[in-house]
C-alpha cells in the first residue's frame, strides 16, 4: 500500500534545510527579481510539504545557480504568519489561509502545488489494521481506550497529536472529529518525530502524511478503504488536502519562476508522485475551504 513511499522524516526532523550558498537578493512581495541573477527565496510552514519543497529546491537550484533558497519547518500556521508579516517569501502550508485564525486570506495569493493524502497510523503490535470512522473518532476524543475493544491487543490506546498551528491537525479533525474536541495527548510539532514515536512505541496511535509513512507501522484502513493515492483523488478517502505555497500579493520574478517549475507538468508528473505526494492535475474532485468537495468536469 505504501511501500512505494519514500521516507523523508530525517530530512524533515531537522527542522531546516538551507539549501545553497549563493549570494542572496531581493525579497517578497511584488518586487521585481530575476532568477538569472542573485535571488533569495526562504519557504516556511508545513512539514508534511516540506520534503517536497526541500527536493525541487534542491534541483531548481542546480539548474539556477544565482537561486538561494532556504526551506523550514514549523507547520502551516507558522508559514501563513510569516508569510503574512513578509518576513518570507513562501509561506507553506496544508490548510487555506482562511481556516486559520489571525491570517488576512486576501492579502495573501494561494498556489496550490500537490495533493497530500493523510492517514491514522498505529505502532505494529497494536493487531488492529482497520477502523470504522466513527471508531476513529472515539479513539481521538478519548472514548475508546484500548485495543481490544477493537480487536486487538490487550493494550492501552496512546494518542499522540499535531501541534496547534499543524495543518496536519486541522485537515485530520476536519474529517474525523465532526467538531469534537480532541482527547488531551501528547502534542508533536514535526512529522519526522510523530513518525518515530509512532513506530518505537507500543499501543501508539496518530497520523501523517503519506508521504511520511513507511513499513516501520501500519497504516490504518478506514471502513475498510485503503489509504491510497487512488482512493484520495476520488474522494473515496476523506482525509486529504491541498499543499498550498503561499505569498505576500503576487510573488517576484524569482519565487514566482520557483512555483512555476514545482507545478510545471514535468515535476508533477515526477518529483511529485516521487516524493509520495498526488499531482494536482489527477484529482477527479475539488475541495474548497469549506471542506465542500465538488466532481472536477472533464
């Protein structure tokens, strides 16, 4: 299911990734820059996006040498602030700016470069493989609290959760919760952590990226669906968002000539689907920032 999914946690543990050492040059905004000549651009915000943006970085520059661009961490709401302040270029993020508190939508252009899928993900031993949503939910808000009352082993649930600010947690408790509130856990602000955490230790539950997951645990079906990229891009799996990189109006020449290359058809049709993430162009279905999903018309 996932085994065709490469494992970037260490990468994303780090927290930051600077990639080059070029000279830097103008900032965001909607000031000219050219990526021919010295440029800077510094992506920050959501980790589950971050090794994405960390590779096509990496070979955006190889084939720009006056680019400089640095990629961090932090989460969606960190990138959205920053962005927002203009103390970025890029603001990475899982969430529309909309959905989250303090951030001004309209002063800020959304481009939306992937889909990620995300999934509830189990410590092997646990013995369980499949849950309804509704069982989902139980565990999360608390009311189901060891695995065998699913099935499984004679062993204490462990919630482990995103961070407040994750857009991780918010597209998760989106299409699980129903608006309940989240049982009171342990709280990890980074995917290569939760990641970890989740296959070193027994009865732990959370959730991740596809991206992110790997044969160390065991992604959980929902409702007997498998989290696949297929089964997200008909909606068939509800857990999933839109990566979003975000800017300050619209982007200078160099950032703008940076977003352009990840959404070109070559890199989606590649780097993306490498990287564990779901090309923009293949979704059969839209989601706003209502979480209305709509059918794409051919």
């Amino acid at each position: 299911m996932m085994n065709k999914k490469r494992f970037f946690a260490t990468v994303a543990a780090l927290g930051v990734v600077t990639i080059g050492l070029s000279a830097c040059g103008n900032g965001g905004g909607s000031d000219s820059s050219s990526s021919s000549s010295s440029a800077k651009i510094t992506a920050v915000g959501s980790t589950a996006l971050q090794p994405l943006v960390e590779k096509a970085a990496s070979n955006y520059q190889s084939q720009n040498k006056g680019v400089n661009i640095s990629v961090q961490g932090g989460g969606s709401g960190t990138g959205l602030s920053q962005v927002q302040e203009g103390s970025v270029q890029i603001g990475n993020s899982d969430i529309f700016a909309s959905q989250q508190s303090g951030i001004k939508a309209s002063k800020l252009v959304d481009h939306k470069v992937a889909v990620v899928g995300m999934t509830p993900v189990v410590n092997k031993d646990v013995g369980v493989k499949n849950v309804s949503m509704d069982q989902l939910k139980q565990i999360f808000t608390g009311k189901i609290t060891n695995w065998k009352q699913l099935g499984g082993k004679n062993e204490k649930i462990t919630v482990v959760n995103r961070a407040k600010g994750s857009g991780t947690r918010a597209t998760f408790e989106a299409a699980v919760l129903n608006g309940e509130t989240a049982v009171k856990s342990q709280e990890q602000d980074s995917s290569g952590t939760v990641q970890k955490i989740v296959s070193t230790t027994p009865g732990v539950i959370s959730y991740l990226a596809f991206s992110y997951v790997n044969d160390s645990l065991q992604a959980l079906s929902i409702d007997n669906v498998k989290p696949t990229d297929a089964n997200v891009e008909t909606n068939d799996w509800k857990i999933w968002s839109y990566e979003h990189m975000y800017t300050k109006g619209q982007p200078n020449k160099a950032t703008k000539e940076f977003l352009d290359y990840i959404v070109a058809k070559k890199q989606q049709k590649g780097l993306v689907k490498k990287m564990g993430y779901i090309s923009i162009h293949d979704m059969k279905v839209s989601k706003d920032a209502n979480n209305n999903v709509t059918d794409n018309k051919n």
